[in-house]
C-alpha cells in the first residue's frame, strides 16, 4: 500500500527581529560592528521615516544592516527573500558580495547555502537610495523612502524545490481562460535543485481537480479544467481559488507552492468604458501610495487594511496603486475584496536613457511576481514620462516595454499615465493597449469645468479610443477653510467643491474607461512646502495618519457607497462670520432633512450634495437625518473668523484687493484674457517679450518647454491677471509695469 506523502521540506521564518542597523556602509563589518556603528533595529524600517515628509530635504545614502542567521535542520538550501529594499541593494556574507538587486519595490530572494559555516551566517545589507540615473525613480512628487522596508523571510527547501530565482517570482505561474461555461486553467511550475529531474509536479485546483506530471526541461506543465466555473466578478462576487502544486520526489513531498486566481474576462470599450465578464462594470476609484505618517514605507499589516477599509467606505471599484509595485499582501487584500487594479512600474516623470535596462528589469519582475492576481487587469509602462521632452529614444524604450509586457502576459492591457501637455496625436498615446491622462484643470491651470471640455474635445476627435482619467485633484490642509472656497486657497472647502464636480463630470461620462482620484491619502514629498505644510502632498482624500476624512472624502461615498450615510460638511469651520450660511450635506440618500437647535428647517430632495441656508444668531447644532441615518456639527456666529483658518495670501494679491491696477475703457489690461490681448499686434509683441523674461528666469525649467494646441487655448481664455495669481512669485513692480503697458494700447 503506498504511503502517505511526507510534509514539505519547505520551512518558512520571517526574519523581524535582532537587525543592527548603521547609517553608513559597512559591508565587511560584523553584526556587532554595524551594531555598534548605530543601533538594534526591527523590520520593516526606512531611515527616512521622519525626515521623508518633513520638508527641507531628506537622507538620500547608503546604510547597513545585518542579521545573523541559522540554517533550518535538514535544509538542503538556504535562501534569504526581501519584499522590498530601497533602492539598490547588496547583500554580503562574510565580505563577499552575493547578489545585487536595482529596484526599490519588488521581491528578490539570495542563496546563502555556500556560505553557511557550520549551518550559520551572517547576512550585511549595504541600501542605497543616493540619487542617480540607472535605477526608476529618480525624480517624482514623492519620497523616495531608504530602508529594508518591506519583511524579509528565511526560506528552507530539499534538494528538490520549485525555483526560487525567477525574477522573485513564486515559481508557479496560473492563467485561467473561460470556455463554454466553464475555465480551462494552464499551470507550469519552475523546478530546481539536483533531484529536480527525478521529480514530478501535482497540480490541484480547490482540492478537486489534479494531474500529476513528470519535470521536463525543469519545468511541469498541465491543463486543469473547472466545470461550471465561478467568476471573479468584482465587488459583486470576488471569487477566488487555489492553485497547489505538489512536487514529489517518489511519493515524498518535498515542496508545495499555492496560488490564489479567480476566473475572469475584461474588455475596455471606446463608448462603453470597461466591461467585466461582458457586462458594463464602471471602474471609479482612487490612487494610492503606501506611506503613513510616523512609518514612512515600513508600514504594518494594520495600516494596509486601514488603507483597503478606506477604499471600501467610499465604494470604490478600482485602486491605481502608484507609483510603484506595492507589497504582495495588497494586491492579496484587493483580489479579496474585489477591486480593480492598476499595477505599475516607477518609470515616472523624466525619461533616463541609462535607466533603460532597470525599466525592463523592473516590469519583468512586477508581471512574473504577481500575473496570478484575479484583480489586476493593466500593466502600467511609466508615469507623466514626458515631462522634458518625448523624442524617439522615448517612443522606443515604450515600443520595447509595451512588447515585453504583451510575451510576459498576453491576458492583460498595458497602459500609460500621460502628462497633460502631451499632445493627444503623440504616437505614445496609441502606442499602449489602453490611454489615460493626468489632469489638473481647476488647479494647476484652467477651471474646472475644462476638464469637461478637454474629454470630450478628446472623445470626439478620437471616437475609437479608450480613454481615462488616471490622476485629478486639488491640495486641502483642513486647517484652512473658507465660505468662498477659491482655487489655489488650500481650503477643505474648494478641494469638497472641486470633487463635487468631478464627480458629476465623470458620472456624465461613462466611457471613460476609468478614473482614479489623486489621492486617497496625504503623502510624503519631501520636496514640497506649500498649502501651510512642508514635505507633503495634501491631494488626499484622507490626512497623512489616516485618522482625518476631508470632505471630499464624502463626495465620493456619497456618489459611490451603497450603506446610507449622511454627512454635514464644514464642521472644521465652526467660527463663522456670516449672517446666514450655507451648510453642505453629503448623502447618499435621496432626501436630507436639516435640523437647527431640534427644528426642522427644510427637506432638500436630490443627489449627493445638499444645500441648506441658515441663519446664524449665536451657537447652534446643525443636524442633518436622512432615513436612520444622522450627523450633527456645531456652528458659532462670531465678528471675524479665525485667522489661522486661512492661508496667508500673496503679496501680490493683497496689493490687488487694496489698490487695483487701472482698466482704462478702450484699453486693454492684465484683466483681459491672454488671448483678446494677442489679437492685437502690439499686445501680441509685449506679451512674448514678458514670457521670453519668465522663461530665462526660470533656468532649464523653462526652457524649450511648448504647450499643445488645446492647452495653449484654456490658457488664452484666462485672464493675464489670473496666470500672474497662479503662477506666482512675480513682483509686484513687474505686474504693474506690465498693466502700463498694455493700458497703452487700444483695443
């Protein structure tokens, strides 16, 4: 009778404690010496976890660390995996450099098994996040966190073992394809180590489902079939199996990989926007980046499912996890729950021809360690690439990526995030399966409501593309707000206002393939210093911690979330200097009743903003009820609000309020539209003499930057004056001298 299979050799320990941590580069030294060149730390750890979001810079160089190790009895190998060490890392024993992994954000694992002496070692770990020009990213609005950030884990396998040196990969590789009811599922495993080619591969699929077949050539392959398969169907339905594959050496099992998939078909469709197993599923989410305050990027489990609680609050179908690979436990967390996912590579803002290698090295590693995942449905090529320039070298770099994606993984799109001045016949827009843009009218350029017709202008020239919006959004410190929220004021109140219409925009477009807000949460970047806070981008959804929901935050739920809920919006804005004031209420309730001191005051039927108008005496609780569900704020009637509540303003523009520049009838001034002022000849010729001295004075920033076509027309039907308010830092003697001058020519 034949026996039972043994347990696997595989011994798994993830290596948290006892690190010695040095913030120089010690790869000769001992455990001890690195310890006593600085400190005992835990993992996961990022040097930069307070300076990253501090403003002012932040510690871009090489440190050390090192862990003694103990091989598992019985191994026959020994293997070290990290999840994630930014950005280049070396890992030594004994002074001998193993391996050398270019990368921040993906897994890579190193043999140690020759260099144990007598079954121990001890592993240095040389990080370096120095700036440089063959490693993604270099330049980006984020922190590039240092550190061993992400776990790191002993793996122990016998002298047979599925491959541990794919490109980090999981040595399995799953790929579903649907067929008349039910799903043919093709599985091939990596084998090595020197009994592989006795070996033989199980596969199983929940259990049920199995083949066994012989290693060939290090590899086995099968196909598996699952009758009256069940789909992975987003929120709806996120149904998932298990792939397992057993690798036997006789009947001993010596290694066991498993792998959860879930059975899907997507499309992308020019007029119908993203389809899911053939039916209209509308792909409306958010972009995340991984750090938190006080982690930096060496965050904990709690704060991964704080993030996806987040998501899920808002009903968000789909997460852009940007700009980077994330940990493989969120894209775990995202098959679970059903969202859609937008994976991709750090190839961001400004395109290094010595980077070239690492782009590949990057993407290859990205799709091979995480091509099982039901909820990834594009790989990204690059981010807002063009920004100083989209020449040939740039076509060709995407042109090999976008191929090397599609051999990788032929089920998935590939998809770009383009800069908004990339110009929409640019062959790199077609040159990925699906588009996207990045756009920022109502608050880097333009209103608002140029959003709307900078997609339809798109939509209409190009009926048979598909195209999304991959990044919009406004900066808010809920420390500022303002009863008459304005662009560029940082308030709660104008980011609420300015999502109140996205969201409208977006719902009114539902060919848009898919949109994702920028971002879900505040994050580190280090170079910023505006808005009141240095070292962060305040575009979130949510503060840095994740204890703070803006506003805008219920836009969304509002729009999206099926649990009743009502919120009144403006609760940081207490102290209110107006004799009557608008209260906002964000439900997802087609009807809100507002309450003031215990009376009723009115009922507002509609969709997802309310607006109510209430006049202020003294203190009062405002409470709005929609259904069984309500929220109260408190309100104060005071002489002046509170000055810490709004942003200081420029110079520039408080000389505007206390003397404004003259207007002469018949003349024109900065308050005309750029474009009214280059009708004419002469004001043609004063407005390009002015632009020349803006362009020198800003350096290489602004030289041979061109505008499109339709950018250049949302920017001539703005007036001089608004360009000069946005753009900023221009002196006050050179607005007025300007507004002379063309008071000097006539209409």
């Amino acid at each position: 009778m034949t026996q039972p299979p043994t347990p696997s050799l595989r011994r798994v320990t993830s290596l948290v404690e006892d690190w010695a941590y040095a913030p120089v580069a010690l790869p000769d030294a001992s455990w001890d010496e690195v310890a006593a060149a600085g400190s005992s730390v835990r993992i996961p750890h990022t040097w930069n976890a307070e300076d990253g979001y501090a403003g002012g810079g932040y510690r871009r160089g090489r440190s050390t660390y090192a862990r003694r190790l103990t091989a598992d009895g019985g191994a026959i190998e020994t293997w070290v995996e990290f999840a994630g060490v930014n950005s280049t890392a070396e890992v030594h024993v004994d002074g001998q450099l193993l391996a050398r992994h270019h990368g921040g954000y993906s897994t890579f694992r190193v043999n140690i098994t020759d260099h144990l002496v007598d079954g121990a070692a001890t592993i240095v770990v040389v990080v370096d996040n120095s700036a440089n020009e063959t490693v993604y990213p270099q330049q980006a609005d984020f922190t590039f966190y240092g550190g061993i950030y992400r776990e790191v884990r002993q793996i122990s396998v016998g002298a047979a073992h599925f491959t541990l040196d794919g490109h980090g990969g999981p040595g399995l590789t799953v790929t579903p394809r649907l067929a008349d009811g039910g799903a043919i599922v093709s599985v091939n495993a990596g084998v090595s180590g020197a009994a592989a080619a006795e070996a033989s591969v199980r596969f199983v699929i929940d259990g049920e489902a199995a083949v066994t077949v012989p290693v060939i050539g290090g590899e086995a392959q099968a196909d598996l079939t699952i009758e009256q398969v069940r789909r992975w169907h987003g929120l709806r339905d996120p149904h998932l199996y298990t792939a397992r594959a057993e690798l036997l050496d006789g009947d001993v099992l010596a290694d066991v990989v498993e792998l959860r998939f879930g059975c899907r078909e997507f499309e992308v469709d020019p007029q119908r926007g993203f389809l899911l197993n053939g039916e209209e599923y509308a792909l409306r989410g958010v972009s995340r980046h991984q750090d938190f305050d006080g982690a930096g990027s060496a965050i904990t489990e709690e704060m991964k499912q704080t993030d996806l609680a987040l998501i899920r609050e808002i009903g968000a179908t789909t997460v852009r996890l940007a700009h980077y690979q994330h940990d493989q436990r969120f894209y775990d967390l995202c098959d679970e729950a059903g969202l859609v996912v937008w994976a991709e590579i750090p190839q961001i803002t400004v395109f290094l021809p010595g980077a070239v290698d690492n782009a590949r090295d990057q993407l290859t590693e990205l799709i091979v360690q995480n091509r099982h995942h039901a909820s990834i449905v594009c790989w990204g090529l690059s981010n807002e690439i063009t920004l100083a320039g989209a020449g040939d070298d740039v076509v060709a770099a995407h042109r090999d990526l976008n191929d090397l994606a599609h051999r990788l993984d032929p089920t998935r799109l590939t998809v770009m995030a383009n800069l908004f001045l990339l110009e929409t016949d640019h062959p790199l827009v077609t040159l990925p399966d699906v588009m996207s843009y990045n756009l920022y009218f109502g608050w880097y350029v333009g209103e608002s409501a140029d959003n709307d017709t900078w997609l339809d202008d798109f939509h209409t020239a190009y009926p048979g593309a598909a195209i999304g919006l991959s990044e919009y959004g406004a900066d808010a410190n809920p420390q500022y707000q303002s009863a008459h929220p304005a662009k560029g004021d940082y308030s709660e109140s104008y980011q609420a206002l300015y999502h109140e219409h996205m969201v409208t925009m977006i719902e009114d477009r539902p060919w848009l393939w898919a949109t994702h807000v920028w971002n879900l949460a505040d994050f580190g970047s280090a170079g910023r210093d505006e808005g009141g806070v240095a070292g962060r981008n305040q575009k979130g959804l949510v503060s840095f911690d994740r204890a703070l929901k803006k506003d805008a935050f219920y836009v969304y739920k509002a729009a999206w979330a099926t649990e009743p809920f009502v919120h009144v919006a403006g609760r940081r804005r207490a102290d209110r200097a107006e004799d009557v004031t608008e209260v906002v209420v964000y439900s997802n309730q087609p009807e809100v009743t507002l309450l003031v001191d215990g009376e009723e005051v009115d009922t507002v039927s509609g969709s997802r903003a309310f607006r109510f108008e209430v006049p202020l005496t003294g203190e009062h609780e405002v409470t709005a009820r929609a259904g069984d569900a309500t929220d109260t704020i408190s309100l104060r009637k005071v002489d002046e609000v509170p000055e810490a509540s709004i942003m200081p303003t420029t110079a520039i523009a408080n000389w505007f309020d206390a003397a404004p520049l003259p207007a002469p009838e018949g003349f024109f001034s900065i308050q005309d539209s750029l474009g009214d002022i280059k009708q004419s000849d002469e004001g043609s010729r004063v407005i390009a003499s002015v632009l020349a001295a803006v362009s020198t004075s800003r350096g290489e920033v602004g030289r041979g930057v061109e505008i499109p076509p339709a950018m250049q027309a949302i920017v001539d039907r703005m007036s001089v004056g608004k360009l000069i308010s946005q753009a900023g830092g221009v002196p006050i003697e050179q607005v007025a001298a300007l507004n002379a001058q063309l008071n000097l020519i006539s209409k």
